[in-house]
C-alpha cells in the first residue's frame, strides 16, 4: 500500500488481526494497543473485508482473475487431537477455540474443574484465562517443567496465579457418563531416550495410571493450519505437516502470481517471523507486478568499520541492575483482563536504558 498499490484483505473472522486479535489474551495484548495498529494499516488504504473466507466465501482462482497478486496468510488456526477415547465430548474444547470465543466476547460454558492438556504458550494461556473465570485449574504436561516450550516468565505466573501444574502426565482416556465428562483418565511417565527434537522421550509408566476429576477438558498440544482454502488448486503443493510448500528466498508458491507465508508455511511460530515473511512477500509481490525477477536482492547498505577495544578498569564500571518490571497483584487478577505486565515508570525506563546505551562505559552485569 505504501507503495501505491491497492491492497485488500480478506479475513474469515468477524475482527482483523488474526491470531493476535484471538489467540492473545487481552492480560498480555491489550485489544486497544492492536487496534491502533490496525487502524494505522487502514488509514494508509488497506482495505479489510471481516467473515470473508478463502475456500468459504471467495476462491484463489477468482481472487487469481480479479488481482495481480494473491498472498495466502491464513495461519495455523486448528488444533491438534489429542486422539484418546472420549474426546468427542461436548465438554472438550480445544484452546485455540476456547481463546478465540474469549477473546471475541462470545459466551463459553465450562465447568468448574478445568483440566488443560500442554506446556506450550496456548497451554499457559488458556489455563490462565480460566483462572480468570473463576475456575479451578490444572495443567498437565508429559515431560518436565525445564522442557516445557511456554515462555519461562509464563510459567512463573500459573505458579503465581495458583494453577496447578502437574509433570511427566499423560491423557488416556476422557471419562463421560451419560454425555457429562466427569474425569480423565492418566498415566505417569518417566523420561527415556532423546529424541528429534533434542528432548527426553516421555515413556508411560506401566500400572501407573490415575484419575483427575474434571468437567471441561482444553487440549492445547499444538495448531495445523486449515488448509481448506487451497483444497482442488492444483498448482499449490502440501507438505505433509498441512503446510503450503514455497521457494523459501521469495515465498513463491508454485501457482503464477501466488505467495505464501506465516504459519501457513511453517506451522505454528512466532508473531516475528510471521511479520517478516509479509515484509518479504510486499517486496517479492512488486517486483512480480512490475515484471522484474521475483527473487531477493541482498545488499550491504552500512560501512563496515574496524573499532579499538576500550579497556576499562573495575573503577570505571556501574553495575546497574535489570529493573523488575511492575505486574498487577495477582489478587487483582481474578475475574479481570486488566495488563498484567504495568510498564516501567519513567525513571525506571532511564534506568534501563542506562544499561545498554553506553555499555562499554556505563554498566556491566
């Protein structure tokens, strides 16, 4: 848009932002702070049509006919099965379904012991938006707590928070009578060898298995993108984790005028690389547009120069600390989707910048 270009977004939600607008709780992403960013994006000609899907509503081939170019972004929004017995249940409910109806103020039904299945940032974040509810809550994890992917600060706050957080557990089976889930079956693990990813392989403990009393169930074991909007466009390739495979220098998907990029791509991953793969689609969709090569250009654009090391005595350096950052009292917490994370006072944030803007001078530690 910025470069002249009439832009048009087609969002499946009724709100634009994605999983930012429905995946982040408002503690942690205050919906005013993502609005102005959206409103920003209007302001320079963006068009947003909300409850507009790919594959629902318009088709890549129309999109194809009616535009120069098509960018699929459309994430990773569909959780993953845990594939146990019972997990049909009406009272399970994945947490990227159960965050979004939150944070679209939609009213959710659960129960009042609530039992999450992860260890991931999605785990933390639904067992944490429960708490808010009022609930009783439990996390149950496979492996340990250091093994956890959850940011660590995260994890610090279900502790915080009173979350119970219990490790090396497993889901067997969901437990249902009459159509209520009354339970969910366990079995304790212990670690054994690595495995791909570098970690313990988590190895059920044989007679171990054990029962927690719940009545609503949030597995929150990882996302998949939906690719339905793509199903029958013969030109664009699936990998077998549901992902679209592209050229990874320019994003190109194999279907002429058509990119790819976000989750859609890599399965789920962080807001950055997301943003960064937009970034490189916007420059690789211009130089299609304007009939040049769709390829990365690299280029070194600041001098590289050689500096003397400065050599500092004990007497010369302040050893500043990291200031905490100020949080809402947990006891404020409960039944309330205020920021938690409250921001630095002015001189706290004078302070902080003390530590880095000069370090060869000013701080060390």
């Amino acid at each position: 848009a910025l470069e002249g270009y009439r832009v048009t977004i087609f969002e499946a939600l009724p709100v634009a932002g994605g999983m930012l607008a429905t995946g982040i709780p408002d503690y942690r992403l205050p919906k005013d702070i993502l609005n102005y960013d959206i409103d920003l994006i209007k302001k320079v000609g963006v068009e947003i049509r909300t409850n507009t899907a790919v594959g629902r509503d318009v088709q890549i081939a129309d999109l194809r006919q009616q535009y120069k170019a098509v960018f699929v972004a459309t994430g990773a929004h569909k959780g993953l099965k845990l594939r146990i017995e019972g997990e049909e249940s009406p009272q399970v409910m994945d947490a990227v379904e159960f965050l979004r109806a939150i944070n679209l103020g939609q009213e959710v039904e659960i129960g009042q012991k609530v039992a999450v299945i992860g260890g991931g940032d999605a785990a933390v974040d639904a067992a944490r938006v429960a708490r808010r509810l009022g609930k009783d809550v439990k996390v149950l994890y496979r492996r340990t707590r250091g093994e956890m992917p959850a940011a660590q600060e995260e994890i610090e706050e279900l502790d915080r928070e009173g979350i119970e957080l219990q490790l090396l557990v497993a889901p067997v089976k969901v437990l249902s009578d009459n159509g209520t889930l009354r339970g969910i079956e366990c079995v304790r693990m212990k670690l054994g060898d690595f495995d791909q990813s570098g970690r313990r392989r988590p190895v059920p403990i044989e007679g171990s298995e054990f029962t927690v009393e719940i009545d609503t169930l949030i597995p929150a074991i990882g996302q998949e993108p939906d690719v339905m909007c793509v199903a029958g466009e013969g030109g664009l390739q699936l990998s077998r984790w549901n992902t679209i495979e592209v050229n990874p220098e320019t994003l190109y998907a194999g279907m002429e005028g058509v990119f790819a990029g976000g989750d859609v791509v890599t399965g789920p991953s962080t807001v950055v690389q997301a943003m960064a793969h937009g970034k490189t689609v916007a420059r690789m969709i211009q130089r299609h547009i304007e009939g040049r090569p769709v390829q990365r250009e690299y280029s070194v654009t600041r001098p590289v120069m050689d500096v003397d090391a400065v050599e500092l005595s004990d007497a010369e350096v302040a050893k500043l600390h990291k200031p905490a950052m100020p949080e809402l009292p947990v006891v404020e917490r409960e039944g309330s989707f205020r920021e938690v994370q409250l921001g630095f006072t002015e001189e706290m944030a004078v302070a902080e910048a003390r530590r880095c803007v000069r370090c060869d001078k000013e701080a060390r530690g």
